[in-house]
C-alpha cells in the first residue's frame, strides 16, 4: 500500500492539500493574532491544465508563519492557518524542519504543526516537484514544530476521530483536506483526500471522501450523536469507516 501512495506522490504533490478546489486568493491572512505577517498566495499549478515556465510578479513577504507542514519523499510543502493552498518549503536554516520531522517518528505525507520565521518568494526556474508550486517559503528559523490534531483554531474542523483494531485517527478539516492515519499490515498508512460536505439525518452524519488524484477508492464516513467510550475517555460522537474493503470503528470530538 505504501507503494502505491508513493507512485502517487508526483500526482499527489500538486493535489494534496486541495488546490484543484482553491480559488484564487492574493493575500491569506492568518486568522492569529500571534502571527506577526500574513502569507501571500496566488493559485497554484493545479489549477490549470498546463504549466507555464513565467512565474508571477510576486512581492517578497516576510515574517512568521503558522500552519500544517508535509514531508515526504521529494516532497516538502507548507499551508498557513486559513489557507486553502499551499507553497513549496526551502529550509535555508540547516536542515532543522527535516531533522525535527523525522524526530517524531512520523509516517510519510503525515502533517505536523509548525510556527516558523520565511520569506514567501517567486519559486522561480526549478525542476522536481518544486516546479508545481509557483511559490516558495525560505525558512530562516523554526519556532515550533509538533505533532499535529486540528483544534479548530487553526483550521475550522468538524470531526476527529480515533479508533483501534487497528489503530486509527480521522481528522476532518471543513472545506479542506481530511487526514487518515492508520497503523495496519507491514506498512502504516497516510491518507490525504478532499473535503465534501456531509448529508445530516437527525443525529447521524454521512460523509464521502474522495481523492483529488486519480485514485477512485471512497471513503465512507458516518458520525452519529451516541455515548462512546475509547480508551477509557467519554466521546459524545460514535464513528464508523468504511475504506479499500475495511471497516473502522472508534469514538469522535465534533469541534
């Protein structure tokens, strides 16, 4: 299965975090008042059919930045808080994001949270990955960097989820992305598919996650209002997940 998402990751590296559902934006503001800049965004390669080599007249933005962080195999791309796109990460301060990442022991493509000092800029004539992104953020110092569960602060969230047998969290970001992490079989697994929103009968919500790539796998996500117990924690929401032939089912915060 990990062989599979990372003959994706080309694909996936355009699509990931929702750009082919972004609309333009020419300033995203950090909704924080502890972020001391905003980070400017236009809209990225995913939006259009083909790339052009002619990058944007883009003015430099510096200052702190708060959001998600994604590392994987050639791949490193951050999305400030209140975002829907995102930027391609150079980390000019020695290597520390990578190095900090990998300390958690996180799987590929599994977001982290992080408050950095950058300077967005024009990503310019590149090749790889990068060449997708039309930004680029240089990092001079990390602040912060830990394991990520949306709060609604940062990303307005309507379900997170957890569960065992096998061990699994499903983090649900409105209008966003939706995270899977599942520990199961030799490989774990890192999930990233696209936000729709649900169908509501009384106290059951029904959700279906699809990819933003040509993956054509669903993922069916129902929350009903019921006690539920994980863990030894009281949960108000039961969840249950039907995903590539499994059923998951565990306990969920509506925040």
């Amino acid at each position: 299965m990990k062989n599979a998402l990372l003959k994706r990751l080309p694909l996936a590296a355009c699509l990931m975090l929702g750009l082919s559902a972004c609309p333009s934006n020419d300033n995203t503001t950090d909704p924080s008042p502890s972020a001391s800049a905003e980070v400017s965004t236009t809209p990225t390669a995913a939006s259009t059919a083909v790339h052009s080599s002619a990058k944007p007249s883009i003015k430099p933005v510096t200052g702190v930045k708060r959001g998600i962080f994604i590392m994987g195999e050639g791949l490193q791309v951050f999305k400030a808080c209140g975002s829907k796109d995102e930027v391609w990460v150079n980390d000019t301060a020695g290597k520390d994001l990578e190095s900090r990442y990998k300390a958690l022991k996180l799987m590929e493509l599994e977001p982290v949270y992080v408050e950095l000092t950058g300077e967005i800029k024009p990503t310019g004539k590149v090749e790889g990955f990068a060449a997708d992104y039309k930004q680029s953020l240089h990092v001079s110092k990390l602040n912060i960097l830990r394991a990520w569960t949306s709060d609604g602060r940062c990303f307005p969230t309507d379900f997170v989820a957890t569960g065992t047998q096998p061990d699994w969290t499903l983090q649900v970001l409105n209008s966003g992305d939706v995270f899977f992490k599942s520990y199961e079989g030799e490989f774990p697994v890192v999930e990233t598919l696209g936000y729709s929103a649900p169908k509501q009968e009384g106290n059951r919500w029904r959700y279906e996650f699809r990819f933003r790539t040509p993956d054509e796998a669903v993922m069916e996500a129902e929350f009903s209002e019921e006690d539920c117990t994980h863990a030894g924690k009281p949960y108000r929401y039961a969840a249950k997940l039907l995903f590539r032939g499994s059923t998951y089912n565990g306990c969920a915060s509506k925040l």
